[in-house]
C-alpha cells in the first residue's frame, strides 16, 4: 500500500492499519530514525506518525546550571519559634 518511494523523507508512507499493526515496532524504529507514515483506514487517513518536533526532542541536559544556582547559607535553619511549634513545645 505503499505510494512513497523507499527513501524518500519528505513524503511520508502510506500504511494501511492491519500492515502498521503487524509491524509496529519496526515502524517505531523507522520513525526515531526520522521517518513518517499516514496510517490509512479505506483510503482516508485516521492517524500520523512521525518524529517529534526538535524542541520536544530536545532532553535537559544534567549540569547545565552547575554553578548558577546558589542558596543561602541558612536555607536549612528554621527560626526556633516555627521549630518549637513544629516539635509541640509551647512557649
């Protein structure tokens, strides 16, 4: 049911729903390396897939703040009225 030719990124394949069914995985793999199919259903389109949008794709990065994130020096320190009310002790 293809109508793309093999290779050719701009158009995406045309699959019909039982093909995409008995090889959705493989198609998965085809749509990380950047591929995209129309999934047909009696000549009409029902769904697309494709890669995700560049901004979507993009992870964080782990340490990408290191050394822009700074806390005070008390951040852990809790005034000793809000700790005794917490500890149950009445003043």
């Amino acid at each position: 049911m293809s109508e793309s030719k093999p290779g050719d990124a701009a158009e995406p394949r045309r699959l019909g729903m039982r093909e995409f069914r008995g090889n959705m995985a493989g198609f998965l793999r085809e749509v990380r390396e950047g591929r995209s199919f129309l999934i047909m259903s009696r000549d009409e389109v029902v769904a697309e897939l494709r890669p995700p949008a560049a901004a979507i794709r993009s992870a964080r990065q782990p340490g990408a703040l290191r050394g822009q994130i700074r806390m005070a020096p008390d951040f852990d320190l809790l005034p000793p009225d809000l700790l005794a009310a917490m500890e149950g002790e009445v003043e």
